[in-house]
C-alpha cells in the first residue's frame, strides 16, 4: 500500500567539484558549474509545492559552493528540512556562516585511524574532521558521524562509537557501501559483515537503516517486483539546472528545468520515465541508500517495517520528528 505519492527528498547537486578523491566515488572526476540562487530560489519554491520536505545540498564537496549558506537560508524560510554531508576540510572557515541552517549535518569518516582515512580520501581530512566535530559543538550544532562501512572496515565500528561518537555526544550512521556506475569497489559485504552492522544499528547512538541489510541479502532491487522507489520519491537536480532520471547514478534522461520545475516534474514526459523506476536492465540488483531510504518510507511492506525502527530512533534522537510532523 503507497503511503505517500509526492515526491519527499530533493537531491540538489550544487556542484559535481570536490577537493577530496575517495576511491569509491568518481563525481569528483565530472567538469561542473555551480548552481545559481537565482534558479535555486525558483526550483525551491516548486519542491515545495511539489510536496518536498527535505533538501539533501550534496556534490561533491558543497561547501566548494560560496553562496551555500543563502540556499540553506532560502531552504529554511519555505520550512524545508535541510541536509549537508562533507569531508570537513572547509567547514572551519565556514562554520560561523553556516550555524543554525544545517538540520542534519553529517561528517563523513571512514576510519578511525587517521592514515587509514586519509588514504580512503585521498587527502589528508581526519584533522579537519575532528577540529570540525568540536567547532560544531561550541557553536550548538549536533553533527553526525557519516560511516562509509566496507568489510575491511567493518571490524572499526566499535572503536569509532567508543572514541569518537560517544566521548562527543554524536550520532554514527553506518553507510553500508554500494556499487555504482563504473565504479567497483571490489568489496562485497559478507553475511558476517552485514550481522555486525545490525547489531551496532541497535546500540546507543548509532543509526543504521536495517531495511538496507535486508535488501542487501535479498540481492538488491529486482526489476520483475522493484522496491525502488527513486524516481517518485526523490528528485534528482543537477549543478546544470536540469532534473535528472530516474536517479543521478543511472541517469538516463536529463531536462532543462527553465524556471518550472513544478510543471516539468508533473509533465507527461517526465511521468512516463518516473513509472519505469526501478524496471529498468541497469536497476536489476541496485542497493544505492540515497534511494532506497525514501522508497522505504513511502510503501508499506517488509522493508518499510525493518526501516521503521531505526529511523524513529534517528529522528526521535535529532528532533526532525517536530519538523517531519508539520
């Protein structure tokens, strides 16, 4: 039964550019501009009005954008639920600007080993991220920590719950890795792995969407019945102002938005290629989180029940539920 028929996230790439080159990720290989406020302005007013209620600024690295705290700021004055992931390395200079318009503000880490991170990134970040932790908290914001788990990295959780989650007072979101477009990780997770995680998903502090565990022994999405939800649940902006489909890591199709999002997203055009979501030959056995937690909430079946729980812990926890509720 579909819960909800309007699209809940928007993914607003506000630049393909990153000053970091993690090896499980290659948006940072694409050429990009940076988004406009003048048409951010217009495409947040229309995910409104589409029903959106919550806006991942992602990239990329977003805090490479400069005018990144007046699009939160916009975000926030139409009663938007606003989200930021970064590496860190900029959050320092910018922290000050960009208090208080960050609702779920994430700190990505990989390790905590400082050489161990720093090689997954590709630049020497792990500093950065632990001046950005205590910075953050004296300035009143309640970060995350955005664990990317492998399974060679599996085995770090409980030493980075215990010396840097807990001693802070921050929430550790455990990321289960995920294959995409030409890159291969080269890392499944095992059945041992993804245990662990969902035994940690259930401790002090420590959010872990367990729907993505059971989607993963499932092997990903299938075409024949898709659980994925994507292209009706989230929409995809790219830095060119375009409305990419069905997602940003398939994406197929893209349209100049041309100040209408609102009109284009409900086109005929546009809803033909939203019905095929996960249908398509490249969908078979997808497993990508950014698209899966959305198409979880939306649908009541087996993986809406798993994803219940945690994301009640997460948003009990972080107070979203007050926002989620308006």
């Amino acid at each position: 039964m579909r819960l909800v028929s309007h699209p809940v996230l928007c993914n607003y790439y506000v630049t393909y550019r990153c000053n970091a080159s993690c090896s499980f990720c290659d948006i940072w290989e694409r050429p990009s501009p940076y988004v406009t406020l003048e048409n951010a302005r217009q495409n947040l007013r229309d995910l409104k009005r589409l029903g959106v209620r919550v806006v991942d600024f992602t990239g990329g690295e977003p805090l490479l954008h400069r005018q990144l705290p007046e699009l939160l700021r916009e975000a926030k004055r139409l009663g938007l639920i606003t989200t930021v992931t970064t590496n860190a390395l900029l959050y320092p200079k910018q922290a000050e600007s960009l208090r208080g318009l960050v609702d779920m503000l994430h700190f990505s880490l990989d390790s905590p080993i400082a050489e161990e991170h720093d090689a997954s990134r590709g630049v020497k970040c792990f500093d950065k991220v632990m001046e950005s932790i205590t910075l953050a908290r004296s300035l009143g914001e309640r970060p995350d920590i955005l664990f990317t788990v492998f399974e060679h990295n599996v085995h770090q959780i409980k030493q980075m719950h215990e010396e840097i989650c807990l001693p802070n007072g921050l929430v550790l979101i455990l990321n289960p890795v995920f294959e995409y477009n030409t890159v291969d990780t080269g890392d499944q997770l095992s059945e041992e792995a993804l245990h662990q995680m969902s035994w940690w998903g259930k401790q002090k502090d420590v959010y872990l969407n367990d729907a993505f565990i059971q989607l993963r022994r499932d092997g990903g999405n299938h075409i024949e019945a898709p659980i994925c939800r994507a292209a009706s649940t989230t929409i995809v902006i790219s830095p060119e102002n375009k409305l990419v489909l069905p997602c940003y890591h398939l994406g197929l199709t893209d349209f100049a938005i041309d100040n209408n999002l609102f009109a284009l997203y409900r086109s005929d055009e546009v809803q033909k290629l939203v019905a095929l979501e996960g249908r398509l030959p490249a969908c078979e056995g997808c497993a990508i989180n950014c698209y899966m937690q959305p198409s979880f909430a939306v649908e009541i079946n087996k993986y809406f029940w798993r994803a219940l729980p945690s994301t009640l812990k997460y948003n009990w926890v972080k107070g979203t539920w007050k926002q989620l509720l308006k």
